[in-house]
C-alpha cells in the first residue's frame, strides 16, 4: 500500500513541478523570454490546440469550396446541375410517352381510315410511323377556304328549301370567351372562362378517342363526330369518360380545371377539326 501511494505521489509531482522555459540571447545571454511551465500543463495545452485544429479543420472542408479538392467529395454545382438534368429527362421522356399515345389514337381518324362506329376494333401495328403534323399545321388561307365552303353547305340561305345540316354542334360550356381563335397566332381554339368543376358537356354525338394527361394541357379528351369532326378540350380538371366511350350531345364528360404547364386559370380550351383543318368554333357553335 505504501508503495503504490508513493507511486501515486511521485506521478502527481512528476505532473505538478514547476519547469522554466528561458529564451537568452546566445551572444549576451540576456533574458529575453521565461515560462513556467508543468508537464500537466503541456498535456492539457496540447490537448485543447489539437482539438481546435480538428474543429477549424472540419469547418474548413464542410463550409468551404477546398473540399472539392479533396478525393471522394465532388461539387456542389456539379450535384445540382446533375439532379435538374436528371428532372428534365424524365419529363421529357413523360412528354414523349404522352404524345406518342396522342398520335396513335389520332392517326388512323384523321385520315379517314376508321368510322367512328369501329374504334373499339382498332388494333394500329407497333412499327407504323406516325405522321400528322402535315394535317395539323394547315395554312391560314386552306382554313378560311375551308370554313367558307363549309358554312355555304351548312347554311344555305334558300327560302322554302330544306336545311342541308348534317351534323349540329352545341356549346361544351356556357361562359366568357378570353381568347377567340386566331390562324396568325397559331391559336386554333377558344378559351371560355369557367369556374373550377363546372360540367364540360360533349358538343355533339360521338366516341372517346383519347382521354389521358399531357404535360402542357393537362387532362385531355377527345371525341370522333361523324362526318369526320373532332372536338379537343384540354386543361381538364377530371375526366368522367375513357378511350372507347360512346357518348351523347350534352353529356357530362369532364369538367374545368387549370391543369397543364400551358395554362393561366380555371378555363376550356375548346378545339374544332374538320378532316384535318382546323375549325373556328365560333363559326357553328353560340358559346353565350
């Protein structure tokens, strides 16, 4: 016992005495500088200056750009450049999905090749290409000719001679029209202004042709008339009726949103196609 505490008190001495450092000018051996100091004291010392090195360290690579010199970090540019381009790859591929479908369903009725009484028959093989912006961009002088004709067969004005209508059209939706249609501006539609889930209604007979979402026009419905009409309405807020559906004049089938990139509020964004032309609603339809 009694050597143990001996030894204790050996290593606490050893720990406690007094040292001095003394700094003298080698030549006069003048004093320049003395510290007293304690081999406790060193430990200690050297301990909390070890300690702030690691913290300064640390801070250093974690909230400076110097840790993008070190191997296994990368940088902070390079991370947030790398996920928005992996965002933007997916929507496009989304978009891609989305018109690939589009253009499928559009394909065989735009060019006469379907009645819309066979739709549920279609089967449209997987390595056909797909074309139909030719039909779609039509030039503003074929769309005039083109309504003018239209209007004179639809519209005669003969006194006591019976109507040549084939087909009637009624208002998908009683509202303020914010953009009327416009050839120039590339707008082939009308815009009618609507409260959100206000019923949109099929503006005349005829069968589902496409029903699904796209990126820029939200949810979208198509419906095939006879005599080879097309009626679009995008920016949906729901869609009540699926691809194949037969629906009647008037029916319910979806009803206004604000869906899509493209859109600016609660409204309809109506479309008219005549055998690839696009038609000013206007012209058949009274929207008020």
């Amino acid at each position: 016992m009694k050597n143990k505490a001996k030894k204790k008190g050996k290593l606490k001495q050893k720990l406690t005495d007094k040292y001095r450092l003394v700094v003298l000018n080698e030549d006069t051996f003048e004093e320049r500088f003395s510290l007293k100091l304690s081999r406790l004291n060193v430990f200690v010392l050297g301990g909390v200056l070890s300690f702030l090195l690691i913290l300064v360290t640390t801070f250093i690579i974690t909230f400076t750009p110097i840790k993008e010199f070190i191997p296994g970090y990368s940088s902070t540019a390079l991370k947030i450049k790398a996920t928005k381009l992996a965002f933007q790859t997916d929507s496009l591929k989304r978009k891609l999905d989305v018109m690939h479908d589009y253009t499928k369903a559009l394909q065989p009725i735009l060019t006469g090749q379907i009645e819309p009484e066979i739709i549920d028959s279609i089967a449209i093989e997987a390595n056909k290409t797909i074309i139909i912006d030719s039909l779609l961009n039509a030039t503003r002088e074929d769309s005039i000719f083109r309504e003018k004709i239209e209007s004179q067969d639809r519209f005669p004005i003969q006194n006591n001679a019976t109507t040549n209508v084939k087909i009637v059209f009624f208002a998908p939706l009683t509202g303020t029209i914010s953009e009327n249609f416009d050839a120039k501006s590339k707008h082939l539609a009308v815009d009618i202004v609507a409260k959100s889930g206000t019923p949109v209604k099929a503006t005349a007979d005829g069968t589902v042709i496409f029903s699904g979402w796209n990126t820029e026009t939200g949810y979208v419905i198509i419906l095939k008339h006879a005599h080879d009409y097309i009626s679009v309405y995008k920016h949906n807020g729901t869609l009540l009726k699926e691809q194949g559906d037969y629906v009647k004049s008037g029916e319910v089938i979806a009803s206004v949103g604000s869906t899509g990139e493209l859109t600016t509020g609660p409204h309809l964004h109506f479309e008219l196609w005549s055998g690839g032309y696009a038609v000013n609603p206007t012209n058949l339809i009274d929207f008020k």
